[in-house]
C-alpha cells in the first residue's frame, strides 16, 4: 500500500496521548504485579526479526548487511509461543527494524498476545507515514541511541543526522520515547551524550546514559571526562530507584556487582535462528528452539545462578531481575562461555 502523503496526516491530539499513556502505566503496572506474584512466566523478551542493519557502527556485532527478514508466518509463531509463555514485554530489536517489511504485523501480534510491545530503533527509516502506522500497530516503547552530535568512522547515529527524525517523533508518535546517550567505546567527545540528552529531554521523551565497554568485554572504570558527563546526565535524568543505581555506578567504576541473574527465566534473548539464550552475550545458552521452551525450562532458569553475573554490564537484564530480587536464592549455577561477548554491543542502560 503506498504511503499516506506527509500533508494528510494529522499529529494525535494530547488528549489521545495521555489515554495512550495512561492506559501503558496500567498495563506496565498490572504486568509487574503479576510478576510479583508468580515466578513461572518471562518478564522481557527481546526478538531478533532481522539482522539486517542499514549502518554499521564499529562497536557492534549484532548485524551483517545482507541477511533477510524471518518469514513472517514463523516469526508470528515465535511471538505466540512467547505468549504462551506469559511473556509480559516483547522488545524488537535487530539489526534494524524499520528496514523489517513485516515489522507492524509483528507489533500488532505481539500486543494481541497482551504483552507490552517495544522496539530499539536507530531512527533513520522514520518518516510521519510510518509512525502513525507504528501507533496504529499499537507500538507502546520506542528507544533511539544516539553515540554522538556529528557522525564520525565509529557512528553515523548522530543528533545532526537524527534531530528531523526526533522532531517528527515529538509530533506524531502515540508511543513513549527514549532516547539513550552514550560514552566509552570509542566515542570522541563524551560532551556529545549531555548534548543528547538535553535535546531529548526539551522534545519532551525521557532520556538514559549508557557505556559502551571496549571489545574486551571486561569492565573498566569510565576516564574522568566520560566520568564527569555520566555524573551531569544522570542528575538531569536520574529516578530514584537506588539499587538501580548501586549497580550502575559499580560498572561505571569497573567493580563487580552482587546479585542473581534471572536470564533465561525472567529474561530471553531469541535471535534470528528463533533460539532461545540467556542474553546477547551468552549465545548458545541454553540455545534451544523457542517452540521448544516450556514452563519447566523458565523455572529451572529462574534458579540458576550465572558465573557470569558479577562483571556483567547488560542493564535491562538486571532491571528485569530486580523484581525477583527478594525471592530464595539460585539453587544450581552454570558459568556460560564468554566467547560470544567479546566484542558485542555491551550497553548499559541508565534509567
Ligand atoms: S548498533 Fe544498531 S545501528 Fe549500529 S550497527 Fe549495530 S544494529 Fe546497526
Ligand atoms: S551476561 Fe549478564 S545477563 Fe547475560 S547471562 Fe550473564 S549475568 Fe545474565
């Protein structure tokens, strides 16, 4: 179907945003409520359609240039069998999914399956036509990492390139918005994330800081002028969830972290083969077909301990983990194999 011209569409009122907006929180806060009391369900899953990307930024290894979307009908499959699973949030990610021709069907499964629908985006393919599709899908999250103000050979995701898309958000999206900074990783200037924040917080979405760890995959302190941007944007974007922020400031000082890692209970990472592992680290763990996964494999997941838990940097898989923290202790443990972090895009999101 050709898209609607530019002109004819109308921004939604900011009457229809604050019901859509309204109506997100009480899903959001029924989903953790149920969560709270029951340990048998995934809380996040976060699917792989494509790994196709549009750019390359040197830091990740979770894309190529030429692969092709999962055939529509087996990656509907997928997103039922995650409901099945009582799979509360379904996050798209990729490669890139805007480039996915497929990507609204998946939204609106997922959302008919009652779970929360969120996507990582880098924004280049954002036109009005295809938010208000996104809307119309029923799309509730959408994040954008912005690495720098002007593109350089590490990143080509720069506020100069992205601000028209940002504007075109703040008009016409439906959906809540967050755009991530970052620093480390190679990023010339870290005055760049406190520039992006702000912009990011003025068009009215919420903002986060991330690291970007170098290829090593260890965990290194931030240098002190990264150190003092991650101190600014924090204070501009901070909430008030201390614990979060206890593990966030041990990775910005390179120390290690004490807590149990839900993956793979909580907590999937199906990649574009529709395999199930821990996270995008841990490939290959436990790496079983998604149509496979049952009940009995989250609960035993939900109880075991990961080596690799101490130095690990991925954020949301913590955040996720955060609501069980409470629950008895891990009783099995397995230390994953590291090979497949080692390079990775290892974000650390600030919320
Ligand atoms: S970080 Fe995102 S935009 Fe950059 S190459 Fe990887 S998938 Fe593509
Ligand atoms: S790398 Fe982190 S999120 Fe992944 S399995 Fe290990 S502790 Fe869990």
């Amino acid at each position: 179907m050709p898209a609607a011209s530019t002109q004819t569409l109308k921004p939604p009122s900011k009457l229809r945003r604050r019901w859509k907006g309204a109506t997100r929180k009480v899903r959001e806060l029924t989903s953790i409520g149920w969560a709270l009391a029951s340990t048998g369900h995934p809380y996040m899953a976060q699917v792989v359609p494509m790994r196709r990307c549009n750019l390359a930024c040197t830091y990740c290894n979770e894309y190529d240039d030429f692969s092709e979307a999962v055939p529509l009908d087996e990656m509907l499959r997928r997103i039922d069998h995650l409901g099945r699973l009582g799979t509360s949030v379904i996050t798209i990610s990729g490669g890139e999914p805007l480039l996915n021709p497929h990507l609204e069907e998946i939204i609106a499964r997922i959302r008919k399956n009652g779970a929360i629908a969120g996507m990582i985006t880098n924004g280049y393919l954002l036109m009005p036509d295809r938010i208000h599709r996104l809307n119309k899908a029923g799309l509730d999250h959408m994040q954008i990492s912005i690495d720098n103000v002007m593109p350089d050979a590490v990143s080509k995701k720069s506020l100069k390139v992205l601000d028209k898309k940002l504007q075109m958000l703040a008009e016409h999206a439906e959906f809540h918005v967050n755009i991530n900074s970052v620093v480390g990783g190679g990023i010339a200037n870290p005055d760049d994330a406190r520039v992006v924040s702000e912009r990011a917080l003025g068009l009215g979405f919420s903002s986060t800081i991330g690291i970007i760890h170098d290829g090593s995959g260890q965990l290194k302190p931030l240098a002190e002028a990264e150190r003092k941007v991650w101190d600014k944007v924090r204070s501009m974007t901070r909430r008030s969830y201390s614990r979060f922020n206890h593990f966030q400031e041990a990775i910005a000082n390179g120390k290690t972290n004490d807590w149990r890692c839900r993956a793979g209970g909580r907590y999937l990472y199906l990649c574009e083969d529709g395999l199930v592992h821990y996270c995008s680290q841990q490939r290959g763990f436990p790496g079983v077909p998604v149509a496979e996964y049952t009940t009995a494999d989250v609960k035993r997941e939900f109880l075991t301990e990961k080596g690799c838990a101490p130095s690990c940097t991925i954020s949301c898989v913590h955040q996720v983990s955060y609501i069980d923290h409470w629950r008895a202790p891990q009783k099995d443990s397995i230390t994953p194999g590291s090979s497949h972090g080692s390079g990775s895009q290892e974000l650390v999101q600030i919320r």
